[in-house]
C-alpha cells in the first residue's frame, strides 16, 4: 500500500538530462538505499519522491497513485535534509512540533508525540535550545524528531550522516535502524557510503550518472555485481577488472591463459559474446610463489601496508591486478602464481558492460 | 589586524590608519558633527540668520514646538507619511520578494532591474512626471477616469488625499532600491528550512510569517528604518516641488516643516529645535535597530 | 502543470508593478516629442500623431541648457571624485588596520546615515555664505562630502576579499600604497565603480542643496532649472517640461543601463548588515 514506483521517469534541467528512463519499485516498509558517486542523480530521485523537484517525463507512483502533480505537503512524506534544515530561530521543541501545530493537531497528542520523540532520540533537557547551541549530533536529532513525530509512513533521509563523525555514525545508524523497526516506514534513503548503505539498506540501489546500475540485496550488490561499474564501485580495494577473450575453452588475459570451467563456458556460449570483462575482488585473488599450473603468471611491482593486511600489486603482462592477503606476502620484482577463484570471478559483455551471468551451483 | 612583529611597525600602523581616514573624517567634521551641535546651541535661540545677535530663549522653542497645535497636525502628517511609506516600500517589497524568491522562482534578474530604474531618477523629475500624470483635468488617469464616468479630486488641495499622493510619488522611487535589498534577504533564507516546512504542508503565508521573515529579519529591520529615515527626507522633494507644504500645512512633514521655518520664515530657533526632536526619534529607531541586528545577524551569516 | 496557474497570477501582478513604474518614463519621452495640441488631444496615444523637436529647441532657447548641465555635471563629478577616493582610503584603514577607538569611530561615521539633513542645513548655509560661497558651483559641492554611505559599501566589498592575499603581499613588506593600487583596487573594482556611480547618480539628482545655495539661473543645476522652470511660467507648455525631464534624466539613464549588473549587486550586498 505505501509503496513507491517510478515508471520510465526523465528528468531534465533544461537540455541537461539528470535521470534517464529510471524504473524502480521499491516495496513497503522496506529500506532502500540510494547509492552512487556524487551526480549520480540519488539526491534528485529521493526529491522528486518528496515533490521538491519536477518530474519532467515518465510516472512517479505512491501507493498506487499518480502523484507527478500532487505538492509535496499532500503526499504524506517525512524528510531528513543533509544540513538538517532546521529552523534556527525556533528552539529545539518548537522545531519539532511545528508542522503539528500549523494543522492543529489536538494539543494532547502534540505533547505526546513529541515528548516521546525527544526521549526516543535522547534530546531530554534540550528542548528549550536554539539549534546554534546544538552540537552536529544533536542538530542530527532534532532533525530525526521533527521528521518522526508526522507519523509518515514515507521516510526519506538525504545523507542524514554525512555532517557526523564516525563514531556518532555508528550509534546513529543503529538508531535509524531501530526507528524504522518501530514504524515500519517506506524508508528511501541516499548516501554515498558503501558501508553505510549495505548495513542500513534490505536492498540497495545503485546509480550512475542518472542511471540504475543495479538494484537488489546487499549481498548480492557485492557477490554478484549486474555490470562493471557496479563491481567497481563495490568494495574497497576496488574489484579488479581486466579485459579477456573467451576462446576455444580458454580464459586469455593479455596474452596468457587458463582454462575456464563448464559452468562459465555455458554462460559465455550463452551470450554468444566472445569479448569480455573478468573480475575478481583483490580479497579472493589468491597469489603464491609456488610455480602453478593453469594460472596467470605476474610480477610484484608494489606492496602496500594497511596494517592488517597487504595490498600486493602484481602486473600480468602488463595488466594490472591487486591481491589482499594477509600471510606469505611476496616482494617486489617477485614472480607469482594468480590462479583464479571461479566461484568468485565476474564476467562481463565488454561491449554492454553487463554480468554475462553466473554459473548454477 | 594585519600580522606585524613589531611594535614599531603596529605605532606607525595606527598612524597610518588614522591619516587614511583623516580626509573622510574632516569632511564629516566640517559639515556633519560641527553643524549638529550648532544647531542644538541654535535651537536655544530666537534668530533670523541675518541680525548681528541672537536672543537666548532658553527652551522656549521646544516649548512653543509642543504647545503649538500645528506641530501635532505635522507630526500626524508624518505619522501617515511613515505609515504609507511602510506599507509601500516595506511589507510590498517584502511580500513580493517572498513570492518571487520562493513562489515564483524565475525572473528575478528582469524584475530587479526594471523596479531599481526609478531610483536613479531625480524626484524632481519624478514630480513633473506625476503631475502631469495624475492632473485632475488633463492628466491619462483622469482621461481613464472620466471614460469610467468618475472625476478625479483636486489632490493637491485635499488634507488626506495629498498626503497619500506625495507618498505614492516618492515611493515611486524608493520601491527599487528596497525591493533589491528585501530580495536578497529573503534569497538569503535557508532553501532547505523553506523546503521542510512545504513538506509539512504549511500554507505559504504561514511559511512567510512563521519561517521567512523571522530568518531575514536583520534585512527587515534595515529596510524598515531605512524607509522611515530615509523616505520622510525623500519626500521633501515632492513636497517642495508641487504643494510646499500645503494646502494649509496638510501635506508638511517633520522634515519640510524644519527647512520651512528655517528658509520661508527665517525661524532658526524654531527649525532647529524641530530638527532636534525629528533627530532624537530617528536615534531611538536606530537603537532599536542595533538591539535586533544583534540578534538577528545570526541567521545571515 | 499544477503550479503554473498561481505562479502566472503574481507574474501578472509583477509585470504591473513594473509598467507602473515605468510608464511616467514612458510618457516622458513620448510627450516630449509631441507637440503641445497633439499632446492635449490625444492624451493616452504613446506614439506622438507629428513627431517633433520643438520641444527640445524650445529648451535651448528658453534656459542656459548647456550651461546648466555643465555645472549639473562639474559637481557631481567633483563630488564623486572626492568622496570616493576618501571613502575607499577610509575603508580600507577600517578594514586592515588597528589603531584605537577604530570601531568607534566607524560606528559613529555610519550612524551619521540617519541623521536627517535638516539638523545640518542651517550650520552649513551659514558656513557656505560666511565663506563666500552662495550661488558658486563650490558652495553646493561641500556639503555634500560627507556620506558615509561609500565608506560602509566599500568596507564591505573589501571584506570579502581573502585576508591571506593582503598578508601575503604585506609579508614582503610592500607598502600600503602599493597593496590599495595593486591587489585591493582590482579587486573591489566592481563595488568601486558602483559607489562612484551612486555617487555620481545622487549628486546629479541632488535637489536641496542646489535650491538652497544658488541663486542666479546661470549656476543652476538640472534639477533646480527643472522646478523654476516649471513655477515661473504658469502654463508652461507641459510638452517643454517633458523635454527637460527627458534630458535631466538621461545620463543617470545612461550611466544605469551600461552598470546595472555592478550597481545591483552592490546594493544586494548592502542589506546584510554584518
């Protein structure tokens, strides 16, 4: 009933076309997140959810309604800006019961809601402040309550903690989580925070320069990656991505090659593509120094510390590859062995950049 | 303060800095600060600017000033010309820079630069133009008029009417200036504070009064005194141009009173006590002000 | 779409405001080129039945035109150079120097804005008359040197300039005329033009003074012609006023067309009083 769908949407600042032909459902009560780099069109997807900007072609459903030219006061929607958008000359418990008060609402259920906001988000003792006496957290919070106290069933959040440090990050993610597990809103909510995005989203949805990468679980977002940019923008070494022909049974990476198994031979006759993109994430590229057979042969041309961990970067004929490991880290100059995961690996249509798939099993 | 070392260098510096401001300075000494106190010294005076000595009356004047009826009829005239002036070139601007900025949207630049032309013509000019435009016999809108079957009335000779026409002339000026500085104050205003409350629903004039002015209230205070200060000297103009002050002291303000009983009636003592007192209420205006820019200079920055 | 009916409601209203304000010019100018009976018939026909410069000639040879506009001119240009420069010395002392009583002085320099210019008029007409100076060019320009108003959009203007590119340059002990002529000049060029522009607009429009120092019609200013001219002749032919409005107001026209931008956005910036 509160669900949320965008049908063929465009949207377009004069010739400049931010989002193209979105389609995108998002279900009830669920969390989605919108993910993507900075002008990806996130931001303006979450604001035409909230009727703050046109929609310039297509459909944008609410709970099973048109709303394209319904204004954002009628649409019933809860919004968390990025700088809070507070009212600065209010104090902290006018700020959160301002818009109750403006449709005046029974005074007793004011009082009500608003106390239980300010208890549930800890701003006991604050209610008499002015925003400019608040801390970054606090201002955080206060922006929380106002948006919780409607009683919305939409709850959208535009990068709610993007202005908190990371340890007030933390607590307020599990706070956010534990406010939409007490109301179940339709939460829609953008970030550019990977970490972030698959912690608080039940599915999260990726944008490119205002186009759906990929829209699906957490884990799948990470394991099974619909398209190149999405295996590139997932996790941190990012996925290592290498152009490869498919032929006759034979993985070949400049120049080199091993023997690729059934199950992918099956998706690449498939495809009927013999031009590819292989992935593989730094953290299943398994090196050693000991000779091995059926694998990709590279020199070590750079390590890096992280402390736990090393970043090995090894160059197969001069393709480049990074391997995480943690044990039997090799030096520079080395020679290793790269003999790939096929449970881990990626294929890709070079030409359309899309998953070719993945094998049954 | 720029960095320096040494302490030499922060002597010389303060030097310097007073010679830079010296030449202003001179020009305000000279003709803005000696002026006010001699004034305050003439407005103990009876003297007509050309006998060799002046009589000391003491507060003679300033109890004439509040004992004459006449001096209640003008400052009631001020007290309209500020009130329309207000609604003019205060609430008008303001309003319409709300609906521009936050209902509209487009078109400022046009907009900007159309109602600022006004202000850079003279009013005297201006007066001609209104003359001719509202003559009751002759001028467009009486011709309008009369195709609607009504006559204009002899403005300039009706107490009341006049008072709104001179006002409408100089606010023909004034409207510009104040409707760019409003504008800016209001595009000043947090899009997204304005963006939460249409969220909530809330109706526009309740955005207007509960979010948009309060936010741009150190822009509305400004705009407020500077209509009052500034518009009530504007209207000398007109006044002297077209009606000097009457019929019968109906269109005479504060400010025209003071020139009149100085330069028409050779008066000093009298203008000056009433430049006086006009003065002390635009202080207390002024005071008023520095107590809310305190506050509100927050917002803006 | 749903808004664009109440949005073209306050276009409308928008759009009259502007033609309200701008019709008297409008009219003006198309008087100004009517002839008088022309005029009287066909009040509300903008475009003039036997377009002529009567008017114009009328002019000429009715007041000291070009005399007049010459003396319009030296003031506001003597008063504009002068209150320029000073007010951008003393800006740029508030802005970058400290020496005591500074904020003081800055205060009560500003405040001088709401002082009405009746308390000063006599003090000044005498000083004027005792210097000899009733019915000069001279005696006009003076009083009208002290305005704090450039120094206050000036100071402003300099504000926004980064501190650290002053420091920096001031770090190679470069002198601080070299600093006002190199870095803060070009800089602030924009706010400099404008202030001198509001200047030089105001001076020219400036109707006070003139009326109270000049006598002879010789030494007059524009605006001072324009209002005896008007009082003199009862009946002066309207059309003739027009052309003397027209040509008083065009060269604050002017100098607004070719600096709107620069003028605008320094009064933008005036509002927010910090």
């Amino acid at each position: 009933m509160y669900d949320i769908k965008f049908q063929n949407v465009m949207k377009a600042y004069g010739k400049n076309v931010v989002i193209n032909n979105l389609n995108l459902d998002i279900k009830e009560s669920e969390r989605l997140v919108l993910l993507g780099p900075s002008g990806c069109g996130k931001t303006t997807t979450l604001r035409m959810i909230a009727g703050l900007e046109e929609i310039t072609e297509g459909k944008l459903y609410m709970g099973g309604r048109v709303v394209n030219n319904v204004s954002s006061g009628e649409r019933n929607v809860a919004m968390v800006f990025q700088n809070y958008a507070l009212f600065p000359h209010m104090t902290v418990e006018d700020n959160i019961s301002y818009g109750l008060k403006v449709h005046k609402l029974d005074p007793a259920e004011i009082r009500k809601r608003t106390d239980h906001a300010i208890d549930m988000l800890d701003l006991k003792g604050l209610e008499n402040r002015k925003p400019k006496e608040l801390s970054g957290g606090q201002r955080q919070r206060v922006a929380l309550a106002r948006a919780v106290v409607k009683r919305s069933p939409y709850f959208l959040l535009d990068e709610p903690l993007s202005n908190l440090d990371a340890q007030l990050r933390l607590h307020a993610r599990k706070e956010l989580v534990k406010i939409h597990e007490m109301y179940h809103q339709t939460l829609v909510y953008v970030t550019h925070d990977q970490v972030e995005a698959m912690t608080v989203g039940n599915r999260i949805a990726l944008m490119y320069q205002g186009v759906l990468q990929m829209i699906d679980t957490p884990s799948n977002v990470y394991n099974r990656p619909a398209n190149v940019f999405t295996a590139k923008f997932i996790g941190s070494p990012p996925t290592n991505i290498a152009e490869a022909i498919v032929n006759e049974g034979k993985l070949i990476i400049s120049g080199q090659n091993v023997s690729l198994p059934e199950g992918w031979l099956k998706k690449v006759k498939e495809n009927n593509c013999d031009k590819l993109y292989f992935g593989i994430r730094p953290e299943y590229t398994r090196i050693t120094t000991n000779y091995t057979e059926n694998a990709f042969t590279g020199i070590v041309k750079y390590i890096e510390d992280y402390g736990n961990k090393f970043g090995v970067y090894f160059e197969v004929n001069g393709t480049e590859f990074i391997s995480v490991c943690d044990e039997n880290v090799p030096v520079k100059g080395e020679t290793v062995y790269f003999a790939p995961d096929y449970s881990k690996i990626y294929l890709f249509n070079h030409e359309s950049t899309k998953s070719i798939g993945y094998p049954e099993g | 303060m720029l960095i320096t070392k040494k302490q030499e260098r922060n002597k010389r510096n303060g030097l310097l800095g007073y010679l830079l401001i010296l030449p202003s300075f001179l020009a305000f000494a000279v003709f803005m600060f000696w002026p006010l106190l001699r004034t305050i010294y003439l407005s103990f005076f009876e003297w007509n600017m050309i006998k060799p000595y002046k009589k000391f009356v003491g507060f003679a004047n300033y109890v004439e000033m509040f004992q004459n009826p006449q001096t209640y009829k003008i400052m009631g005239n001020t007290m309209v010309y500020i009130l329309i002036l207000l609604v003019l070139n205060f609430i008008a601007p303001y309003v319409l820079s709300f609906v521009l900025s936050i209902i509209i949207k487009k078109g400022h630049n046009i907009y900007k630069r159309i109602f600022f032309l006004p202000s850079v013509i003279s009013l005297v000019v201006g007066s001609m133009l209104y003359l001719w435009i509202l003559n009751p016999v002759s001028g467009p809108i009486a011709v309008i008029a009369k195709m609607l079957g009504q006559t204009l009335p002899v403005w300039s000779k009706s107490e009341g009417l006049v008072l709104v026409v001179l006002s409408l002339i100089t606010s023909w000026k004034v409207f510009g200036y104040n409707f760019i500085v409003t504008l800016a104050g209001v595009s000043g205003v947090s899009k997204e504070a304005v963006e939460a409350a249409r969220l909530d629903n809330v109706p526009m004039w309740r955005i207007f009064m509960d979010i948009v002015f309060p936010m741009s209230s150190a822009t509305g205070i400004y705009v407020f005194i500077i209509t009052i200060v500034q518009g009530l000297q504007y209207v000398f103009t007109p006044i002297k141009v077209i009606t000097q002050g009457g019929p019968n002291f109906a269109s005479s303000n504060m400010i025209y009173n003071s020139y009149q009983e100085a330069f028409t009636y050779f008066r000093t003592g009298s203008s000056s006590a009433f430049s006086i007192v006009t003065m002390v209420l635009f202080t207390i205006l002024l005071v008023l002000e520095f107590k809310f820019v305190e506050k509100g200079v927050y917002y803006e920055n | 779409m749903r808004t664009k009916l109440s949005e073209i409601k306050w276009h409308l209203m928008l759009t009259a405001i502007a033609l309200i304000l701008i019709i008297p010019i409008i009219f003006a100018i198309s008087n100004s080129f009517k002839t008088l009976s022309d005029a009287y018939s066909n009040i509300l026909n903008i475009i003039p039945s036997n377009p002529t410069l009567n008017n114009y000639l009328q002019v000429f040879s009715q007041l000291p035109f070009w005399r007049i506009t010459l003396n319009t001119f030296l003031i506001s240009a003597a008063v504009t150079v002068f209150k320029t420069v000073t007010s951008f010395l003393a800006a740029y002392a508030f802005v970058y120097f400290v020496f005591k009583g500074k904020n003081i002085i800055y205060f009560i320099l500003i405040s001088t804005i709401f002082i009405p210019f009746t308390v000063t008029m006599i003090p000044n007409y005498l000083t004027i008359s005792s210097l000899g100076l009733s019915d000069s060019l001279l005696g006009v320009i003076l009083p009208q040197l002290s305005d704090a108003i450039g120094i206050f959009l000036l100071r402003q203007s300099m504000r926004s300039i980064p501190r650290s590119l002053v420091e920096a340059v001031y770090l190679e002990n470069v002198s601080h005329i070299r600093i006002m002529k190199d870095i803060i000049l070009p800089l602030a060029r924009p706010a400099v033009i404008s202030t001198g522009i509001i200047f030089f607009i105001n001076s020219w429009n400036e109707y006070v003074w003139p009326v109270l120092i000049l006598k002879s019609q010789d030494h007059y200013t524009l605006s001072l012609a324009l209002q005896t001219y008007v009082s003199q002749e009862s009946g002066t032919e309207f059309t003739v006023v027009m052309a003397v409005s027209v040509m008083a107001m065009l060269p604050p026209l002017i100098l607004y067309f070719i600096f709107q931008k620069y003028i605008i956005d320094t009064f933008t910036l005036s509002g927010l009083k910090g």
